[in-house]
C-alpha cells in the first residue's frame, strides 16, 4: 500500500511541475462530459459513433452523433494515451478533429512530462488492479492475450513427423493424466520444456497436443505481447496467469516466443523496453522457482533462438528438458501432407510421396499452406477434386512467398555471390565428371547458404574415381575463381566450398590412395570423432617426413585443380558475365536456360 502512496505522491508532484514552470496556470481541459476509458474511446471510434473530436494536451474529447448518443449521453473524454494511430483511425472514421492547443500549459506540457505521467498513470491503475474497469489496464490486457483452452482438442494424430518429440512428451502426458501414480514414487517431472526449432514446425501444435492428450486445460500467452507492454503490466500478468494456472491444476501453461523476453539480459542494450522485459522475466523466474511441478502446472514454452536465451531461464529447475523440433524429412513431409489432405478430396492421380519430394526445406505451417492452396485454386477453377496441377501451383506460390521473406542484401553482395554461383554452375556444365545443374539461385534461405547450384546426380553412386573427385573439386572451387577473375579480391562467402575442398583432397591422398607420390596407402581410419585417440595415435606413427609429403600431396591436388579451373573461367569470362548478369536479374536460373547458354557461341 505504502507503494501506492508514494506513485500518487509521485504522480502529483510531476503533474504540478508545469504549473510551477510555466507562466500561464489556467486550463483549458474540458472537465465535462463523461469520462470513458482510453479503449472504449476508440471503440466508439472504430464504430462510428463520435461526430467531433477535441485533441488536449492531456485528454481527448468527443461529441456523440446526436442520433446515436451513447445512453443519452452528448460528450466523452477520456485521458489521452500515447497512440501513434489516433489520428490514423480519426481520419479513416472521418471525423472531424481538431486539436486545442494553449500556450503556456502545453509548453510545459510537452513530451518530457507527457511520457513519465502516463508511466505513473499506468502504475497507479497498477496498484489499483483488481478495480473493475480500471480503463487503461485493459490497453494492456489485449496487448498480451491470455488464452484459455479447456479443451484443446488437438491430438497427436494432428501432429506428424516429429515423431522423436513426440515420444519424449509421452511421459508429460501420462504424467498430467495420474499426477498420483508418480508421486508416489517419488518420481520427478520437469518443470518446463522448451521446444527449439525453427517456426511453424508445429511447437505451438505439439503442446496442444499434449494439452488435448491428457486433457487437460492449455493457458498460452505470447512472449512478445510483454515486450511492448507499459511499465509492471509484464510482471503482473506472469503473476495473473500462474496464479489462475494453479487453479486449474493439472494443466498446462505455453508461452510463445518466450526468446523476446528471455533474451540474455547483457546482451540487450539499454533502451527502452529492456527494462520491463527484464522485470517480466524476472516474475516468471520468481513464479517458476515458486511453483510445485506436484500441483499438476507444466510449463511449455517456444523458441526459435535459444541461444540468445538468457541462462537463467535454463538453469535446473527451470527449463532444463529441450526438446527439438526440426524440419521435417521426406517421409516427415509425407506424413504432415496426409494429416492435411483427411479432409481434402484428392484426384486418384495425386501422389503425397512426390508431392514431398518436391517440398524439402518445407516447414509444416507451409505444407499446411500448400495443401489449403491447392483446394483453394481447385475450387476456384471448378474441379470436383484436387489434382496435381493444383498441387504444383501451390507449391509454387508457397516458395514464391518464402521467397520474398529474404534477408536484404547489398547490391554489391548479391552481385559477388551473383558471380559466386555463377562460377560453380559454369565449372560444373563444363567438366565430364559432375553432376548436372538442376537450378541457380541467390536467393538466400538459411543463414548459411547465401545462393545455392543445385546439382542433381543422374544416377546413385557408390564408387567415384579419381577424376570424377577432381571434377568435383573443381566445381567446388568455381565459386571462389570466378571472385578472383571478376573482383580481384575474395569474400568469406567461399569458405564451406574450401572446407569441402580440403576435405575431398585430404580424403584422397590418405583415404583413397590417389596420389601417386604417396601410393596405395591409407593414413587414415575415418572414424568418427569419438575415436579421436585412436586416429590421434596413428597420426603420431607417422614420420614427419610422410606427414610432409602428404601435405603437400594434398596441397598439389588443391593447387592443380585451381589452376585447372581459372583456365575454365578465363575461357568463358563472357559466358559467365552473361550469366552473372541474367541471376542478378532473374535469381534464380533454370538448368535449360544455362545449358542454352552454355551451347551459345561466343566470341572471346
Ligand atoms: P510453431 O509453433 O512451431 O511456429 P505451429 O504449431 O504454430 O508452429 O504450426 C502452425 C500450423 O502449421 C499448425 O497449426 C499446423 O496446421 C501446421 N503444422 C506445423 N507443423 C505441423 C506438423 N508437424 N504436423 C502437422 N501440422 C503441422
Ligand atoms: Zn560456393
């Protein structure tokens, strides 16, 4: 309560500041008409119902249309809040609004003040809570939804292809069904799981899941509503929703992207917003360390990040089971696709199986998508059933919409890895031994791959020789030669390429037994790196003068094929501009267009 005291106190001395600073005392602020609070005024926008409106330094005031007054009501105020989208949503209600300015108060009244009293505002309707209709506590509410799932009516037949996941939540589940049976064995449960992967491969899902499973209640709440939160509300709603959690026990709460407010608290610079994540992550840490996996309460939370995760929120006791959720795999994508195709009528020729194939990469929120698409474009075209074309179609939207999600590049950047793949894809079409390029692209998916030359093999192959391994060496390094050809200068975007260079070259001279200097020897066991003592051990066999002679086997092999490759570039600077210049253009390049290229004769 002494709390309380001292905001209103607070509050009052920075209400009075301006009085004192400023010359002119009297305001101008209506203290008629009645007073709403800050969301209900914007209701009353939204529906049309206010025919004026006055904007004060401090509140806002609007003159009811006559016709409709609000329970014979003429006039509202309400205290004004902070809101970028007043004016927006006045001008597209059409209302007629003007703003009342005077000087000396509004002088005195500028931001500085403006800013902090709402902070302190918000902070006594805080202290307040629990007073019905307290206006501005409901801005903040709908900010951080609270959701209420009694029953979410999700199984696991609803979630496919995380079949791993799956099992290591069977025990949550079973748990929340007879909490008894394990206390009395004393057996203890994790009090939260975080599941880790990237999103819309159903984490969100899953815990729905095992909400629906053991049937029991699912609360969900989003980390990121906290984050533009006013000051205390955070901390308050953590406190609300692990309280009624308790009630409902045996139940699961879900937190959402809990990575935006369980950022590392170092990390994050100091600015605004940092200061109320950090107080609403501490109440959850307060209320996680409070509660009693025994009452039936687990916590679920999501993220896509865990790395920036702050420790604490990892520590035992908190969220120390991870779970991962990945990407799914061909027959992980096939599985997904036929939970979404139960209540699609499919044309007999569709094929689940190529339809996956042709999906990899795809999340489950994007096979979702291309299965609602598909019967979208069939309806839209009148078919009785969803045939194939209209799963190629949707598929081909999906990408396109993945497409434009990418990262921005610098224009000199695209240009690099412009001439980047460009390299590979020309080595490739013009040594015997490689594989044929299936596409060309710089649209960056990943954080690693910035473009990709796709190369599909014809054929499975088990056994390479040794100049097919060249060839492939020498692919590897076109991106990284036509860099130097073009810009004199190299970027870092090569580096995977090299490693996979130095690799194939390694793995030749001491696996393979391809160098003719060195023989048919193996120096290597190729074993896994749990074996590394043994591997250590045999490397220690060898005599420095074999060790240098395999080096610099290894370092021939690199050499030769660099050589071999500028020769290749050089011969075909103009193809590769052309091409560089249609990817920049286009990018993404279709292995026909390059073969037609590639047939082209060109003057050097
Ligand atoms: P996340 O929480 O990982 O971002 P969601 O659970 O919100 O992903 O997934 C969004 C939607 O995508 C789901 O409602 C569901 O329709 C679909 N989906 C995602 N993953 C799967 C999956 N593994 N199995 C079936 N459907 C999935
Ligand atoms: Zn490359």
């Amino acid at each position: 309560m002494a709390k309380t005291y001292f905001f209103k106190i607070a509050l009052w001395l920075l209400l009075s500041i301006p009085f004192f600073t400023t010359h002119r005392t009297a305001i101008a602020e209506p203290s008629y008409g009645d007073k709403v609070s800050y969301s209900e005024f914007k209701i009353l926008i939204q529906d049309g119902m206010l025919e004026e409106v006055t904007l004060y330094p401090t509140t806002v005031r609007g003159i009811l249309k006559s016709e409709e007054g609000l329970k014979g009501k003429k006039s509202v105020t309400t205290v004004r809040v902070e809101d970028p989208d007043l004016i927006k949503d006045l001008m597209a209600h059409k209302i007629n609004f003007s703003a009342a300015a005077n000087n000396g108060w509004s002088q005195g009244l500028s931001l500085i003040w403006f800013v902090p009293m709402i902070v302190f505002l918000i902070m006594m309707m805080r202290a307040r809570r629990g007073m019905p209709g307290a206006g501005l506590m409901s801005i903040g509410k709908s900010r951080a939804n609270l959701y209420v799932d009694k029953d979410t009516g999700v199984s696991f037949n609803d979630v496919a292809g995380v079949d791993e996941a799956k099992e290591e939540l069977k025990e949550i589940i079973d748990y929340l069904k007879t909490p008894e049976k394990y206390q009395r064995l004393g057996g203890k449960i994790p009090k939260g799981v975080l599941l880790v992967g990237p999103t819309g491969t159903g984490k969100t899902l899953l815990a729905k899941a095992v909400a629906g499973e053991a049937k029991v209640p699912f609360f969900s709440m989003s980390g990121s509503g906290f984050v533009e939160m006013f000051v205390g509300v955070g901390a308050a709603r953590v406190r609300d929703l692990f309280a009624q959690a308790q009630e409902k026990a045996p139940c699961i709460i879900f937190i959402d992207e809990i990575d935006a407010l369980g950022k590392a608290r170092a990390a994050s610079p100091v600015s605004g917003g940092h200061e109320e994540r950090e107080n609403t992550l501490n109440q959850l840490l307060v209320e996680m360390d409070g509660f009693d996996t025994r009452k039936g309460v687990i916590l679920m939370a999501a993220t896509n990040r865990p790395e920036i995760l702050d420790t604490a929120l990892l520590r035992p006791g908190r969220f120390d089971r991870h779970i991962l959720v990945d990407r799914p795999d061909i027959k992980g994508r096939e599985d997904i696709l036929r939970v979404h195709c139960k209540n699609v009528k499919l044309s007999k020729e569709v094929d689940i199986k190529i339809i996956a194939a042709r999906t990899p990469g795809f999340v489950g929120a994007d096979l979702a998508n291309v299965v609602n698409e598909a019967a979208l474009l069939a309806a839209r075209v009148g078919k009785e059933s969803v045939e194939m074309s209209s799963f190629e179609e949707a598929i081909n939207r999906v990408i396109a919409g993945l497409e434009k999600k990418k990262k921005v590049m610098s224009k000199k950047e695209q240009e690099i890895i412009a001439y980047h793949e460009s390299g590979h894809a020309l080595v490739a079409e013009s040594v015997p031994g490689a594989d044929k390029v299936h596409r060309i692209s710089i649209i960056p998916r990943g954080i690693s791959a910035l473009g990709y030359t796709l190369q599909l093999p014809t054929e499975d192959r088990y056994l390479l020789t040794r100049s097919e391994l060249l060839d492939r060496l020498a692919v590897l390094l076109g991106g990284r030669v036509a860099e130097e050809l073009i810009f004199k200068e190299v970027s870092t975007g090569a580096q995977n390429d090299l490693e996979r260079v130095t690799d194939i070259a390694m793995s030749m001279v001491r696996e393979y037994g391809m160098s003719e200097k060195i023989g048919p020897m193996t120096f290597h066991n190729g074993r896994k790196p749990q074996f590394v003592e043994l591997g250590y051990r045999a490397g220690r066999e060898l005599s420095e003068e074999v060790s240098k002679e395999i080096d610099q086997e290894i370092r021939k092999i690199i050499f030769d094929a660099h050589v071999r490759v500028r020769g290749i570039l050089e011969t075909n600077k103009n193809r590769l501009e052309i091409l560089a210049k249609l990817l920049l253009k286009k990018e993404v390049i279709e292995g026909s267009e390059l073969r037609e290229i590639m047939s082209k004769n060109l003057p050097l």
